[in-house]
DNA sequence: GCCTATTAAATGTCTGACATTTTGGCAAGC
DNA sequence: GCTTGCCAAAATGTCAGACATTTAATAGGC
C-alpha cells in the first residue's frame, strides 16, 4: 500500500501518529493489509526513524497495528482495537459520520448506566459538582432560543453530562465519562440534527435535564435516577431508536416467578 | 525517592514498565514525588537507556506519569490514570498489596454498575450465555471444599462475573467486562485472603451466586439486580470494606424533599 | 521431493553525541 | 532592594549510524 494521498504534517511523533491513525480509522488500509515500512515512513514524511518509531508505537500501543521483527507492520482486526483508549477518542474528535450500529450500542449502554450515575450524583455532590451543573444548564437555556447557537448548545449540553459524570467521586465512572465523551459529542449532534427537535423538543428536553439538576442538588438519589432516565428517553426519541408509543428499550416490566 | 528495595529484573523494557508501574500502582510513590532520573534508571537496573526510555513512554501514555524536558519526570494524581487502559489491567494482574484507595474506588464502581448488568443480562442472556455461567457456578461448587484448589476457585469466580458482563450483549459493557477482568481479579483474591471466609463465608458466598445465576436464567431483571448486589455485599464484607453491621457504602435510602 | 544452509529484509537494540527546555544562581542596573 | 538579564547546570528530547535478531524466501545437496 503507497502512501499516496496522505498530506504532509508539521510537528513531531504526536502529529505523525495522529495522521496516520485517522487514515487507518476511515478505512484507508483494511485489516491484514501490510502497513508501510519504516523506512519508507521516513522518507515519505522526511522525519527521523525515531520519530516514525515513536509514532508507530502509539498505534501499536492502541491496538490498531502489530509489529514483528523481520515480517513488518500489519494492520489489525477491526475487532481488536481499543476503542475505548483515551488516544482513540482523541483521535476520532471531529470525525462526524458514525456507524448507526455503533449508535445505538453506545446509546444502549448509556441508557443503562446513567440513571445509576445520577443516583451517586446525587449522594456524592459537593458545592463544585454543583456549580460545574448549574453552569452548564444556565448556559443551556441561555443558548436554546437561537439557532445559530447550536455549537454552544452542544457543548453546555456535553458539560452537563460530563459534571455528572465527575460528581459520581468514583474514579472509574469519572474516566467513563472522559472516554465516551467523543460518543456523547456525536449522540447529541446527531439527536440535534431532528427538525422537530427545534419546535417543542428542545423546551422539552430542557425540563427533563433541569429535573436532573434539581434532584441532585437536593441530594434525592431516586428522583436523580429518575429524572436522567427521562433526560435519555428524551435523547432516544430524537435519536429515533424509539418513537413516543412504542419503546424498543427493554422497559422495567418483569415476569417475576 | 530511592529505588531501594526494587527487585533486579530479566527481559526487556516491557518487564521493566511494569516492575515501575507495578511498583506506582502499589504506592510506593505519592502523587506530585519526584520520579526517578533516566540515567539512575539506567545504572540501577543495568539496562540501555533506549530500554529505560521505551518503559517511560509506556508510564507516561497510561497516565501515571508525567515527563517535562528539563523538569524531570513525576508522579501524576491516581485521577488523572488511565485505570481502563489494557496496560494498566495487564500490569495489575497478580498483584497483591493493592492500593487500598483504588480497591475501595473499584469496588465503588462495581457495587453501582454490576447491578444494573445483571439486569441487563436477565433481559438479553441467550442459551449459551445461560451455559456459561452454569460452567463458572458449577466449577465455583465444585473448588469451594478443597482450600488446595483456591487458584482454580478464583478463575471460575471471575469466569462467572465476565459471563455476566458478556450475557449483556453489549459492545461497551462487554469492554468494560474485558478492561475490569484483572481489577476483578485482585479484589476477589483480595477477599479470599480473609479467614474466616473459609469456615462460613464460602457457603454464603456460593448461595448469592446462585440466586443471580437462577434469576438471569429465569429472565427476572428485578430479582438479578437484587441478587447481584447481595454477592458484591458479600464481597464487600470479605474485603473488610463494610461490616454486616455498619455498611459504609451508601445505601438506598433517601431523603426525598 | 524434502530438508538444510544461506541470504535478504524488516524490525529491535545499543551507543554516543547533540538539541531543547527548565531551573536556579549570579551579577549588573534601575 | 528589587527587578532584569544572562549564563550554566541538569534533565529530557532527538538524531544518526552501526549492529543484533527475527522472519521469510530461496538455492543447494541428498
């Protein structure tokens, strides 16, 4: 596979690995090919073989490449790589069209874990995690009637989530937060992308998230589950992966014994 | 800091990031510490310099470290660590004297996600699933009697907790499941090493196991949730987090307004 | 035809020198 | 006395070249 194509960049081992990666994330050698030899990398991109080396090991290091001695670099399966490394996610930022499947699978997850989230919100908020909220609901509301906005909008709306996300005080839920927040950036776009979202949704979808916000910050565990859960049903409908009658999440009803 | 006390090692940079990191992760620098120089690293361990610098790339792309040209190297705060990196997993396997922080903050973690898991799993279990999970329980009953066969008796335990995670069906839980696996691992090691497990903890133990295994087999999300969250109250107890008495995790109740 | 020794190619490693960044000290000047 | 500027030391970052090791292919001998 030449590297045709491929532009040129500017700074060091960071910059190259980057560059690549994104060409390996759209697809442009697929798994099991051959990737280029160092040599050629060096030449190519005029760099030292240090800096290809370093680069190189990033992408080793995410899983997307293996490297052996005498045989060369090849590109991985799909399948192996970590989706969920904090170098991935930054090197998908900016990256709009997702696989639906892979939508509906974050979606899914999200929609099972962040009730449960806000329920320790609730418990564990201090005045910070309060303040962090409460600013990016406010800004929220303040960029809702605009539509020019929607950028803005966006971005309070991701901080929303991400304060919750640090309010948990739990390490591990924290760094669930920073990895799926690339995911989060593109379900909220995409659920934005809804015409109708902008007539009576986004009003709408403010109460929900406002809801959130007033449960945790009087520390009321139930009401917080609650509330986020409506907040994501909310998302799903303008997401459409289910319509207002007829939900395909699987609801709470049990055939108990 | 002196790298007295830090055993000589065998093999290449790999082996030597994770002596460091198993050393970080146990504590035995404090966030913000100075972190040793290369050339001390070199002598100390008698190893190239490439060898040192690769085993530093590895520290610093999980997080746990933080080089500076010029500064040196230092120690990162434990929230800034990438606990989710396959890395950090790999290194965290077999590891005995774990930071008790961490295992607290882990434990959290599971204590409010594995719950909802186990619901997810009596929603969505298909048979082979089902046949997974009777294999772990049914290995677990069978290692309970002979204290001798501990170390198979931890692996069908984990095998029962990763058979939930993958009975989701879900691609971000099933990582989660594949990340947590050596984290699992510890904390069941971890609770195993209390005594008095041995005489009445074990029988208790296998009983809170079964009753998920009889939930998520008879599609009953309510009834999983509640038995999953009775095993990690049994673990808690072993692990010496809470006591039968005086629960120091948060419980359910709420002071609505 | 099969096994083996050789060779070529690619990645891995070592070494020494040099570049860059940070920090601190020291001294001149206001 | 305080600031400013410059220089030197220390630590990490980078480079270039040679060499080692692994892998795969290939030619040769039986």
């Amino acid at each position: 596979m030449s590297l045709d194509g491929l532009p040129h960049h500017r700074g060091g081992a960071e910059a190259l690995a980057r560059l690549l990666a994104r060409a390996l994330l759209a697809g442009r050698w697929q798994p099991g090919d051959a990737f280029p030899r160092e040599l050629d990398l060096c030449t190519h991109f005029a760099v030292s073989r240090n800096q290809v080396r370093n680069a190189l090991a990033s992408l080793t290091a995410t899983g997307l490449i293996e490297r052996t001695a005498g045989r060369g670099s090849r590109v991985r399966e799909v399948s192996e790589w970590h989706l969920l490394d904090p170098l991935i996610s930054d090197w998908m930022t900016g990256i709009e069209s997702l696989d639906p499947k892979l939508v509906r699978e974050i979606f899914a997850f999200r929609y099972s874990a962040e009730p449960v989230l806000a329920r320790l919100a609730a418990q564990a908020a201090e005045e910070a995690d309060l303040e962090r909220l409460e600013a990016a609901f406010h800004g929220m509301t303040r960029t809702a009637a605009s539509p020019e906005a929607r950028n803005q909008h966006v971005e309070y709306d991701v901080a929303f989530h991400d304060a919750i996300y640090r309010a948990s005080h739990n390490l591990v839920w924290r760094q669930m937060g920073h990895l799926l927040r690339p995911s989060i950036i593109a379900l909220i776009q995409g659920s934005q992308a809804q015409v109708h979202r902008f007539h009576d949704g986004l009003d709408d979808s403010l109460t929900r998230h406002g809801r959130v916000l007033e449960a945790i910050r009087r520390h009321a565990p139930d009401a917080a589950e609650r509330a986020a859960r409506e907040v994501l049903r909310r998302t799903a409908i303008d997401l459409g992966i289910v319509t207002d009658t007829h939900p395909v999440i699987a609801s709470a009803t049990e055939p108990e014994s």
